[in-house]
C-alpha cells in the first residue's frame, strides 16, 4: 500500500514536471516568435534613419522642400487613382526607376523624375510609392546621402539586401493587386525577374503608358534638349563608321541574326562617329539606331540635322546598305512593328555588368519567337580601344594632369596666403582648369570636392546649402574627371593642408599600397577581374575596414565615365575578361562615418606583355595613364614594400617627364615647383630608427633631416680624414 501511493505521488511529480517543462517550451516558442516578428517588422521599416527619430507625443511636421516633396508625393498618389492617368484601374503602387527611355545612368534635366519626387540627387535609386507608405532603394556607395536628402515618408533600403522590392511589395499589398510601371523606363531584364516574383503571390505587374511623375510634373516640367549633332572627327575616332559598322554585321552573321536595335545612346555615338550634346557630362544624343544587313535606320530628332552630319552619314540618295537614313524619334515603334514581320531572328540588348540592356517596351513590341535576347556585341568593340584611341587617352591624361597641377598649386598658394576658400570655390577652379585645355568638352561627371566629414560619403557633391570652408583640420577628397575629344578622364586625390593624424596617415598609406599592388600586377588573360579585388582591398581589410564600392569600371573614350564589360568588385562576379586595349579605374577608398574619407584613382590601361602563359594564354599587364601626385605627408613609408616604393618613385619620375614637360611649355612654373616638391624621391630602405616610429610621414620635415643627418655625419668625418 506504501509503495502504491510513492508510486503514485512520484507520477504526479513526473506530470508536474513535465507540464512545467511544456509551459516553458511554450513560452520561448512565444518569445521566439515575438522576436522574429519584431525584427522582420524592423527589417522591412529600413535602415533607423536619424532625422526620423520622433518622440512618441508629436508627429512629423514637413517644412520647406521637406513639404514641397511631401505634396508631391501625395499628388503622384491621387494620379494612382486616377483611371484616366492610368489607363487601366486604380493602381496599389508605382515604381519610380532613375532611368530614361535608353537606361541611362546620367539624365537630362527633364528625364530626373526620381529627383523631382524625393530630393535625391545622387545618380542611381528607384521609387516605389504606395498609398500609405514610401519606400526607396539605393546602393551602399549613396546610401548616407539618401538618408540625409530624402524626408521622412520614405523608408530607405540598400539594394542587393532584403527586403528586395518585391518582398516589400508583397509584405504591403493583397493579392489581385496593381503594381504600375512605364514600361519605357523600366530594363527589360530587371521587368521579367520582378513579374515573376510578385506573380507568385498573384500581384500584378502592369505598364502605364502615361507616366504619372510627368502628370504631376506638368508644365513645369524642363523641355527635353534637341541639340545639334556633332561628327566625331577619324583622327580622333581612330576608325571610320563604316568599317565598324561592317565588323557588328559579321557579328551578327555569325550570331544568325537579320538585324538588332541598338537603344544605348554611347552605343549609338561610338558606332557612327557622333556626338551630342542632350545629356550633361556625357557626349550623346537621344536615339534609336536599327541595323540590318541591308540597312541603317537612325530614329532622332530630324531638326538637329546638318549639312556635315547628312555628309557623314551618306544620308543622300541612301539606297544600300552603307549609308544611315534617319528618321523621327518616334517613328522607331511603328517600324519595328511592320519590319517584325519579315524578320526571323532581331538581337535585343540584354543586361550586362552596367549596362541593363533594353527596355520593357522595347521587347514587348517585338514578337516572342523572334527574339534573340544576347548582350550587345558593341560593348565588347568599344571597350577594346584600337590605337588612335589609345594614344588619345593618353596624350588627354597628360593635359588633363597639368590641369590638376594647376588648380592643386594655386589651392595651397590661396590657403598659405589665408583666404578662405570653399568646397564649391575649389569646384569651379576645377571645372574651369579643364575648361581651357585643348580639345577640352567640359567635364565628365559633377566634379566631387569633400572636406572633414563630407570626405567621408563616397559620393558626396557640395551644393550652396552643404558647401562648407576648407580649412587644416580634415582631408579634402577630390574626385573629378574630364571629357576631351581625344579621351575621358578620371582621377581622384587626398589632400591635407595641416597636419594629419596618425590615423589618417595610416589610412591613406593603406588605401595606396592596395591602389600600386593593383597597378603592379600581371596575370594571364584568362583571369576574372573579380579575382584582383583582393589585391586593392588587402590592406583596407587587414585595418578591419572596407569600402562600399567597386575597386574598378571600365571607361569609355570621349564617352560615358562608366561603361561596361570590366567592374571589378568581390560581390559581383562577372565571367568578362580583360582584353589588351581595355582602359578601367583602380580607386580604392576608406571611410570613417563623420570624421573623415580617403580615396585615390587613377585610369590603367591593359597592356600585352609579349609573355606567354605555360596553358598558351598571354600574360597581361596595366600601365597608369592618369599622372597627378601623391600627397607625401600622408604617406608612412613604413607601411609601403620596397617593391611599392621603387613604383611610386617611377610613377613619379614619369610625372616630372611627361607633365613637368607641358607645365614648362605652358610657362606654369608655380605649378611645375608644386610638383616637382610633391614628387620628390621615395628612399627604398628605411632604417631602423624608422621602424622604432621616429619617422612617419614622408612630408615630416623632421623626417626627412633625421634620413639626412646620418649621411652628412659621415661625409663630415670622411672629409676630416682625408684632410
């Protein structure tokens, strides 16, 4: 009976236990799930946005811009539900891409809808606005400049992390749901991959032909520029139109192909040996050029033709297949539709690295069974420069470093003298210095002038509300570019006009060793630019640091600052190789939120080194063309190789010959003594009281006289023996 009822009690502790053991598994299933809520709630609000932090009793109040944008995007919404705007029913979102008809990176005024909309001045980002809710994509490199111009309807996402735009737009919306895009704008590539997503949770992908940002816009809206077209002059080009239409139209043969529309407007430019003027930054025109085997059809604006363009082109009497007839901008639908029905293979540009092909209207237009979606076979033509491209570049780097000589001098001769001098100041000095040189056509991207904590966003551009005095407590980061008729340039430099930390200096010695270990290397052909990432990133990353941006990008030649097929970054891996006659960036950065940002850059070209890989492939090398100097009192040369040292005195010994041979020429002697200082020699040995952390920084002036007083010690005491 005893044992019975310890039996007994024993299950009833059992039971006990085991009910209290399920109440806590319940529980922290409970929190658990709680938790995972809150951060999936967390995750799809954005990034936590500083200027957005409200205290629980008020609400956000817009003022100023903050409230025109505001306005701005409440009417976009009354248009969404508006069926005469959007000629179909009421839409549950709208996507805002910062593209034009051509998938351009840099607009014209009257194509900068995603600016108009929410304030955002940077160059790429993408708009989806929902009825009660905003929310905005953009790449890490614009991420705190978004963060800081947009208001506080939107929410701020990074691209190429969750939520996607998909995910956010199926986390807000029902199914049946109407998610509208002009399908001008939107890249074809990008439309497939987004319907695809949304289709799974039954949303819909709609195109609005009518685009809803223009109707808010109205009349205010800029009229689109129509300028003259310019011939691009073979002494430049290095090749004539003809002769490279021609070698696209073997390509096509062998790709089995009647024709293909070409829709990039660098395509079009590089092909025939024009230039424009519609776009600022970038010499282009608006354009669509549709090449068969037995015609060329160039679809523009036929007002902005002249008499040498007509001449250029054989636009008289064209009846073969050698010369280019031109007709109205928006005649290029209509043909397309009726010579579709003739057609039994069209190349349509898909997306590759930068370029993101053609647009959704394009491919719609076109029958299915007909199209052929394939890269464009000019990018690969472009971005191998055939010799008189090549010796342009070079001889535009040589100008354009006299240029920055020039302006670099005149900066530390106006700060020694105490004016005060401005972000914006140093702008226009800039621009202008590129302005007078020869075969000068302006600049090629919106010159970047980033001082003390500005220096510390990637892509920072002063305007008169950000613009702030340049004085000798920070780094002033200078990034800027030119467009000559013989090349583009691109070129980024660190300066300091005190007295650098020494973590400063550390950070700009170590954003050098990566740019030279990258300018040294030769590698077989076969090799993925990807791959040489690691080489400019090594000493960043052993600081435990990285920067959000691209080690490299192909550049174009009196075109786009940006093009593809070469992009060298660890997180996008593209099977595109390097090719003798490639041109691209090599510009490493740091960036240290608030204090302050180092990047350095110079254009390299891909030269063939007449060596032989043991698997047959040939073994390339780079060779910079940019030849502007480095700022020595940032540089621990401690931290360098001899190897990197014996580069730097090289690069430097080039400067002093190929520019220092044009300042002089030019009668610029201030700025021929600014450089011959700032490119004075390297020692490749360093002695031991230099590791001991006597000697830092190659301008310390204390430096410099502790590597001399040795020498001169001991030439004193050889001079006394002898006498």
């Amino acid at each position: 009976m005893l044992q019975r009822q310890r039996s007994s009690s024993q299950r009833d502790q059992h039971r006990r236990q085991l009910v209290t053991m399920l109440r806590s598994i319940l529980v922290a299933v409970i929190v658990l799930a709680s938790i995972e809520r809150t951060a999936a709630n967390d995750e799809f609000n954005g990034i936590r946005r500083a200027k957005c932090q409200l205290s629980r009793d008020r609400t956000q109040i817009f003022e100023g811009m903050d409230n025109v944008l505001m306005k701005r995007l409440q009417a976009l919404r009354t248009e969404m539900r508006t069926r005469t705007s959007t000629q179909t029913a009421e839409l549950d979102a709208y996507l805002v891409p910062s593209y034009d008809e051509h998938q351009s990176t840099y607009l014209m005024e009257s194509d900068q809808r995603v600016r108009f909309l929410t304030g955002f001045t940077g160059t790429e980002g993408t708009a989806v606005v929902l009825l009660r809710s905003a929310a905005f994509w953009v790449n890490e490199r614009d991420l705190e400049q978004a963060d800081q111009e947009l208001n506080c309807a939107w929410r701020l996402f990074r691209h190429g992390e969750r939520p996607s735009m998909a995910e956010y737009l199926i986390s807000e919306l029902t199914p049946e749901a109407l998610v509208g895009v002009d399908p001008q704008l939107y890249p074809h590539t990008m439309w497939k991959h987004l319907e695809a997503d949304l289709s799974a949770d039954f949303i819909r992908l709609v195109r609005v032909q009518r685009n809803l940002v223009d109707l808010v816009w109205g009349t205010k809206r800029p009229a689109p520029k129509s300028n003259a077209i310019r011939v691009h002059p073979v002494r430049f080009a290095g090749e004539r139109w003809d002769s490279k239409v021609a070698r696209l139209r073997s390509n096509l043969t062998a790709l089995r192909c009647d024709g293909m529309i070409v829709t990039s407007l660098t395509e079009i430019a590089y092909l025939l040996n024009v230039r424009g003027s519609d776009i600022s930054h970038v010499p282009v025109f608006k354009a669509y050029l549709l090449v068969t085997h037995r015609e060329l059809l160039l679809y523009t604006n036929t007002s902005r033709e002249t008499l040498n363009l007509k001449n250029h082109l054989k636009t008289h009497s064209c009846h073969n297949e050698n010369c280019v007839q031109v007709r109205e901008y928006g005649d290029v639908w209509r043909d397309l539709r009726t010579m579709a029905q003739h057609w039994h293979r069209l190349l349509v540009p898909s997306g590759i690295v930068f370029d993101t092909g053609a647009s959704e209207a394009i491919y719609s237009i076109i029958p299915r069974n007909i199209v052929f979606e394939r890269a464009s076979p000019i990018i690969f033509m472009r971005a191998q420069k055939n010799e008189g491209e090549k010796q342009g570049m070079r001889r535009s780097h040589i100008r354009d470093g006299v240029a920055t000589c020039e302006v670099l001098s005149r900066l530390e001769d106006r700060f020694i003298a105490g004016d005060h001098l401005t972000e914006l100041w140093l702008v226009r000095e800039i621009d202008h210095a590129r302005k007078i040189q020869n075969n000068s056509e302006g600049i090629a991207f919106p010159t970047i002038v980033a001082f003390g904590k500005h220096s510390a966003l990637p892509n920072y551009i002063p305007t008169n509300r950000t613009n702030i005095e340049i004085t000798e407590h920070g780094t002033l980061l200078i990034d800027s570019g030119g467009q000559y008729e013989d090349g583009t340039t691109d070129v980024s430099r660190t300066l300091h006009l005190g007295d650098p930390s020494p973590d400063q200096i550390r950070a700009y010695t170590n954003v050098l060793s990566g740019m030279i270990r990258l300018s040294m290397q030769t590698f077989p052909e076969n090799l993925k630019p990807a791959d040489l990432d690691a080489l400019a990133r090594g000493p960043i990353w052993g600081s435990m640091y990285d920067y959000p941006h691209g080690t490299g990008h192909g550049i174009g030649y009196y075109s786009a600052v940006r093009e593809s097929p070469i992009s060298i970054s660890y997180t996008t891996k593209h099977r595109f190789t390097f090719k003798e006659g490639y041109f691209f960036s090599n510009e490493p950065g740091y960036y240290k939120t608030g204090e302050f940002g180092v990047r350095l850059e110079n254009v390299l070209e891909v030269i063939d080194t007449g060596k032989i890989h043991p698997t047959g492939h040939k073994f390339l090398a780079f060779h910079d063309v940019t030849l502007v100097p480095f700022e020595p009192k940032l540089i621990d040369r401690r931290l360098l190789s001899v190897p990197e040292k014996k580069w730097l005195n090289e690069y430097n010994a080039r400067i002093r010959q190929q520019v220092g041979e044009e300042l002089k020429r030019k009668h610029k002697m201030d700025a021929f003594y600014w450089m011959m200082n700032k490119t004075r020699y390297v020692p490749e040995y360093i002695s031991e009281s230099d590791y001991n952390g006597r000697a830092v920084s190659m301008g310390n002036p204390c430096a410099i006289l502790q590597l001399i007083l040795p020498i001169v010690v001991l030439l004193t005491k050889y001079a006394i023996a002898l006498f």
